[in-house]
C-alpha cells in the first residue's frame, strides 16, 4: 500500500493496530536468528472515533496514541498501520503479462472495474505474484496463446488511508507505510514462523481475525492472498445481543458475554437442567443460570450464522481449484480478534464447521524471544495483537527476505 520517505530503524518503527473497540501497540527488535518482543500496550479507542475502519476524529485517535506510548514507554519516532473494512478491496487478478512498468499505468483501470465510486476517490496498490501456467488445449498452438499472470491488487478509499496519515502527524510520528490488515495478520502467524508454515503442508492457510465491528476471514498461501472476506457479525454484535436479552447496560453486557462457554452447547447440556437438578440451590443462582442460558441460546444462533457465512466462503474457494488439489484444501483455521477469546468458542467453530480450530499466538514462535515481557501481560494481550505484531516486523523481515533472495 502506501509508503512515505523515512529511513528504517529497527529500534523505532512501532506496529499501531487502530481498531474502533482499541488500540493495540507493538516494538520488536530483530535478532541474529529470530525477533525480540520489546514492548507491548493497549489502550480503549476513544468512543465513535473509527467509524466503518475511517478515523473520523484523528486528534482524539492522536492524543490517545500519545498517551498509550508515554505511559509504556515506548521510544519510536515512526509507525506503520493497517486498514481493513468492507471498502477496502483486496483481489487476485488474471491480467495479460505485462512489465511492471506498463502495469502501473493500466492498473488503475482494471481497478475501476471493483470500485463503485471514481477511481480518484481510492489509493491503487498492486503486486505480481507471478506467470500464470498454461496448458495448451488439443490442437491449440501454444506459441499463439497470450501469456498471461496472477496480481494481486489493493484498493482502498483515499478518505481512510489520508486519515491514517494525519493521525499519525498528529500523533508525532513518522507513518512509514500502512498496508492490509490481512498481511500483517499472515506474516505474524505464518511467513515469521517457520514451524508454523510446515505445519500447513502445502495447504493454505486459513484466517478468521473477530474483531469489534467485524470478522475477516482471509484465506492465503505462501504465493499470495486468494480469498478475502468481510462478514458483519463481530463483538459488538454479540453484545448487542447480549444486551437485548438482559435489558442492562453495554458494560454490563460486555462483562457477561464473556462468561458463558459454547462448550455447554457441545455437550448438550443447559445450564437451566443443572439449575433446577439442585434442591439447594438459591433462586438468586436458578435466575442467574436461565439468564446465563438465555444469551449462549442468543448468542448461539447469532454464532451459527457467522459460521454458515465462514463454511460458504470456504466452499467458494475450494470449487476454484481441481478437487484433491492441496492448495484449494483447507484444513484448519486460525482465530483471533477479541471475541475468539470467549468461552469454548474454538472447540464450538470447529465441531461445526469440521475442522480443526486453533487460537492465533504470534508468539508461539521458536524464533520470538518474549522475555522482556511478563507472562500475564502476554497472557491477556496474545489474542489481540496479530496485526499489530506483523506491522511490527515489516520492514526488518522485508530487508530479510531481499538479503536471501
């Protein structure tokens, strides 16, 4: 995506993950071998201050930022974010095989096609992921076919990506580059993490990031992104529901919904049948239980639905390849994002969707060194920092990569 001026310094390039619900703010050092986790910190997103992944109050967004990095610490005079949203198009394309030179002036054009606005109003980034293969059909002379390639095209509304810019001025600091969240979320799980990657065995690797306003899901391989896909069933949905069903404030339903355990639906058994088995219990807890009941009931059908939206994505891009490929099959997934954290919500996914489901930890790494870090702070922040993490390490693990090549 974007890229402005700046020099790249390992000890001060922070990953700042700006999500409408918080702000989560990563520094990492590269090592000899691996990654060195220096510093991480979350702080709440001032309320309606991101408003369908656009910062729409860029001082307030600033002055949070400012607050967050001086009271953890952090010593960094440049940035790199993220953006992500239902506007914000990512696309594998089949183009005719062109120099990257000639792509650049055709590209915006064959991006018209995806935008429903002018094509002024958005950012056009691109990368060739290279030559498509062709099988020449009977009697077909390959020598008159048209070569052709695979790209990878980004397209994002120029409101949001500006707004990132200025709050990061704001902000004092540097922006350095903002790119998709879904690249950033792909490298920290898996281009960093070598053992993450063999675990794949040639499958593509399978994302589900739940976040406040909405879930990505994003399925990629080593040879480029194939599948994007934003759904508008997320955290605060669920604690609308929740809400709905208790009649109580959005604290108050944030705090419940994080009580209940999908695992209850596995096994079949509701909380109201334990509540009214005991002759000993009070009232205050049989109410407490057929409350309890009411929202994972709630929050069950709201779940189901977000899931049939995951398995037909799925479906979708499994029927764009040959069957028994190994590329077009998906064998597990990935969760992470806020809501992934609640009770029993992976072991739930993955009996209804018939895969296996695992939480995303970045720093499940052999290579990342989290020492400085406490185990708490680890404990409570994992799930949420993927994004932040994977911008953290963009331009040291990009300087990498030329050096091997």
């Amino acid at each position: 995506m974007a890229r402005w001026k700046g020099v790249f310094n390992k000890q001060s390039v922070i990953g700042l993950d700006l999500g409408s619900y918080a702000i989560k703010a990563v520094q990492v050092e590269p090592t000899r071998t691996g990654w060195r986790l220096l510093q991480i910190a979350q702080c709440p997103t001032p309320a309606d201050a991101i408003r369908d992944g656009v910062i729409v109050q860029p001082q307030e967004v600033a002055e949070a930022i400012k607050r967050l990095l001086r009271e953890n610490a952090f010593r960094a005079s440049a940035a790199i974010t993220a953006i992500a949203g239902a506007s914000v198009i990512v696309r594998q394309v089949t183009l005719p095989k062109m120099t990257e030179a000639m792509l650049r002036k055709t590209i915006r054009y064959e991006a018209s096609k995806y935008v429903s606005t002018s094509i002024e109003d958005s950012y056009v980034g691109f990368e060739i992921l290279g030559d498509m293969e062709h099988v020449p059909a009977e009697g077909e002379q390959e020598e008159n076919t048209e070569k052709q390639m695979q790209v990878l095209l980004v397209v994002a509304p120029r409101e949001m990506v500006d707004a990132q810019i200025r709050t990061m001025e704001l902000a004092g600091l540097e922006a350095l580059a903002i790119e998709v969240e879904a690249f950033a979320l792909y490298r920290a799980l898996f281009e960093i993490n070598k053992v993450a990657i063999a675990k794949l065995e040639g499958h593509p690797a399978a994302i589900i990031d739940i976040g406040a306003s909405y879930t990505n899901l994003y399925i990629a391989s080593g040879d480029g992104f194939f599948l994007t896909r934003n759904i508008p069933i997320a955290g605060d949905a669920f604690t609308q529901t929740t809400q709905n069903v208790l009649r109580c404030s959005w604290a108050e339903a944030e705090r419940f919904k994080r009580t209940v355990d999908f695992r209850q639906l596995l096994k079949r058994r509701s909380t109201r049948s334990r509540a009214s088995a005991g002759d000993e219990e009070s009232a205050q807890e049989h109410v407490s239980n057929e409350q309890e009941e009411a929202v994972l009931r709630a929050l069950q059908a709201q779940t189901d639905e977000l899931l049939r939206e995951v398995r037909r994505s799925l479906h979708y891009y499994q029927s764009q390849f040959p069957e028994g490929s190994p590329q077009g099959q998906v064998t597990s997934l990935v969760i992470t994002g806020g809501s992934s954290q609640l009770g029993g919500f992976a072991e739930y996914a993955s009996a209804r969707l018939g895969l296996e489901v695992e939480p995303g930890d970045p720093f499940n790494n052999p290579d990342f060194d989290t020492a400085h870090i406490s185990a708490e702070a680890l404990q409570m922040f994992t799930p949420v920092l993927g994004i932040a993490v994977g911008l953290a390490v963009r331009e040291a693990f990009a300087e990498r990569q030329r050096q091997a090549a």
